[in-house]
C-alpha cells in the first residue's frame, strides 16, 4: 500500500526535473483511502494530468517576488489541467495558472468534492464530472467565471441544493446535466428530476443553383433545455410552489436556449394543465421556438382520485397564454386520450407563429377512425400550419 508521504515524494522528484509534460496515474487497483498529498510547482509544464482514486491535493506553492521585481506565479506556463480522482482546492489553484487554456474535473468515485469554483480570464474549454449517485452531499456549489470560455460540459448528480453561477459571456457549446436523487422541486403532482442544456447544430435544405441538386446548409448552433418531470408520490400543494420550480429550472439555464425537451411521465395523468404552467413561465415563454415532448407511458397507471392535482388548474383547456415565437412542436407517445386533443388545440390557439406540427403514436396505441377523424378536423382548421401525424403502419390503413 503506497502512503501519503510517498506519493508527495514521487510528486517533488517529478517537479526537480522541470516537466514540460507531467501525466501520473496510480493503478485503479490500489486499495487507499483518502490520502493528502502536496502539490508542488511546475513552473515549466504546459501539461499536467493526474489520476487516481481518492487522491486530496494541496497546493503548496504560492506566488513570490523576485529580486528583479517581478513575480513568480506557480503554474506559469500551464495551459492544460486534466484531474480525475483528486479533491482539489480549485478556487486556490486557478489564480497560480494564468495561462490555462483547458480544464478537466473528473471527481466521481470516492471524492466528492462540495464546491467547484473556476474564476479564470484565459480558460476556453471546460469540463466538469462531478459526484456520484450516491453522494451524501446535501449542497454543491458551482461557481465558473470565465469571460472567454467557448465549451464548457458540465455533469452533476445532486442530492441536495445545488447553486450555480456561470458567467461565460462567449460561450458556444454546452452541455450540462444535473440529475437529483430525488424531486428536488414540486409543482403540485409533478417532481423534477433531470435538466440538461444542450446544443445542437441546425440544418436547412435548399438547392444547389450550379448542380441543380438539394444540399444542406449548416446553421449556427443552438441550445436546446431538456427537463425529466414524472408524477411523485405523496403530492402536496403549497404556496410559491410555481415560483420555487420556476427558480429550480432557472438556475440551470447557463446560457441562451431556443428549444425545449420535455420528458414527461404521465402514468395515466392528465397532464395539460402542467405543461402550460411551465409554458408560461417567462424565462421559457420568452425564448421558446423549437418544443418537442416526450410522453413516457408505463403499464402501470396511477388511478386519479377526485380532485387529482394533475387537474389543477381545472380550467386549463381555456387557459390562454401568449407563445410568440414558437415555431415548431413535436408530441411523441400520443396514446388516443380526449385530454391530448384538449392540450393540442391549446398549442394551436396559444402559439401565432407556429409552422410546423407533428404527432407521433405511442408503441402499442392503434388509431382508430374516429380518432382520425379528430386529429384531422384540427389540422384542417390551421392550414398555414403544416401538420403531420407519424402513425405506425399498420395503422396507416385505418386511417
């Protein structure tokens, strides 16, 4: 079993020679606890990666002046750091890098580290695996400031709080997920348990004047939210309940979006009234264009008691709220219920600008005529909208 003293030895040793390249890894196998080790200068490395198990690094350099006046910073000519497996002060570090280009955080496994704080004027890419599902953690901290990060990949399981500040004005590709161990956030029957930002690169069609052929033009990228919401058990409804979920979503939200993934659990709820709760809170209402939802249906259905909360507000088929700018919507897993021809006429009268629409069937579900009919009277009634219900083939016959 190698020791703490060791490792800060074999450490120092490195750091007499003057790397310009250092990469450490202690085998997986090792059987160690947490084990502290001091991390000392590198002042000529441009590289440095490190990787163990449950590693806690201390920074023990610090900056000092010269006899010629200047200063020497510790770190000065690192650009990339890769960490996995090691607890590390960041908010001490990053100040002694002045050059750093690129950062990696991997601290699954057994560190757990509580706070993760990147304040860096040169960082351009970053990216951040923190926890575990298992962690005991009730608070994490998330603090980036970095004027000119262009990617940054964040993912965290939570099973607390978790506080997050990103100032990352020129970012361009993200992807960020927090998943919680729990609904950490209520909203009368539903529970939040996934949000992700993502980006994704857009296409558009036209012709080619020289070939005469069809070709795609790429556009610029865009940021697309994703949230993961089912039904929790034991629902309750309590006052700045919408406020508290509106803030929950928001915290995520660490940079522009124009689209919405919504995956929704329904098991057998009715659940339009949700839907537009989250469609009218403004931070979504203000930048939504692109809305695709997911209904994901299980065998087993909860059984709505009188009063059901999915219900609330129970004049929601009249609601109307104002969706400016959405262009697209996407409804997959349409199960042949009144209440979903009640959410899409809603869409439909909520949403001016809308272009396109498209209805997916769920795996299982056989349309029937009547059905057909439904879903084609309301179609019929936008013909600006260009609208297409995606049916399963043997239920292309039936209708």
């Amino acid at each position: 079993m190698i020791g703490a003293g060791h490792f800060s030895s074999l450490l120092w040793d490195a750091a007499s020679l003057s790397p310009v390249e250092l990469r450490l890894a202690l085998p997986r196998n090792l059987q160690v606890s947490c084990m502290d080790a001091t991390l000392p200068s590198f002042h000529r490395a441009t590289s440095i990666d490190l990787r163990a198990r449950a590693l806690h690094l201390i920074v023990f350099a610090k900056p000092y002046a010269l006899t010629s006046g200047c200063w020497y910073v510790p770190f000065r000519s690192l650009e990339r750091l890769s960490l996995s497996g090691c607890h590390i002060d960041l908010a001490t570090l990053i100040p002694f890098c002045p050059r750093l280009r690129v950062l990696r955080v991997n601290t699954t496994g057994l560190i757990d580290m509580g706070s993760i704080t990147v304040h860096s004027a040169s960082l351009e890419e970053l990216v951040v695996e923190h926890g575990n599902r298992w962690t005991r953690r009730t608070h994490i901290t998330v603090s980036v400031h970095s004027p000119v990060l262009k990617r940054f990949t964040a993912s965290f399981h939570a099973c607390g709080n978790i506080e997050v500040s990103i100032l990352a004005p020129m970012v361009e590709k993200v992807s960020w997920r927090c998943s919680y161990a729990r609904p950490m956030c209520r909203l009368g029957l539903w529970g939040l348990s996934e949000v992700g930002l993502n980006d994704t690169q857009e296409t558009h069609g036209q012709t080619d004047t020289d070939s005469g052929r069809d070709a795609c033009v790429q556009l610029p990228s865009v940021h697309v939210l994703s949230l993961h919401i089912s039904p929790v058990q034991d629902p309750v409804s309590f006052p700045d309940a919408e406020l508290s979920f509106a803030a929950e979503i928001d915290k995520h939200m660490v940079t522009n979006f124009s689209g919405l993934d919504l995956h929704l659990g329904t098991k057998g709820h009715v659940f339009g009234a949700f839907v537009m709760h989250l469609l009218g809170m403004h931070r979504i209402r203000a930048s939504l264009r692109n809305f695709k939802i997911v209904l994901l249906r299980s065998e087993v259905k909860d059984a709505c008691p009188v009063n059901c909360l999915c219900y609330d507000p129970k004049n929601w088929r009249t609601e109307s709220i104002t969706l400016a700018d959405l262009e697209n919507m996407e409804i997959e897993g349409v199960g042949g219920e009144d209440h979903e021809f009640d959410f899409l006429k809603l869409i439909f009268r909520c949403a001016p600008m809308l272009k396109t629409v498209a209805v997916r069937l769920s795996d299982g579900f056989t349309p029937s005529v009547d059905w057909c009919t439904k879903i084609n009277n309301i179609f019929m009634a936008y013909p600006s909208v260009e609208c297409n219900a995606d049916l399963v083939s043997r239920a292309k016959a039936v209708c």
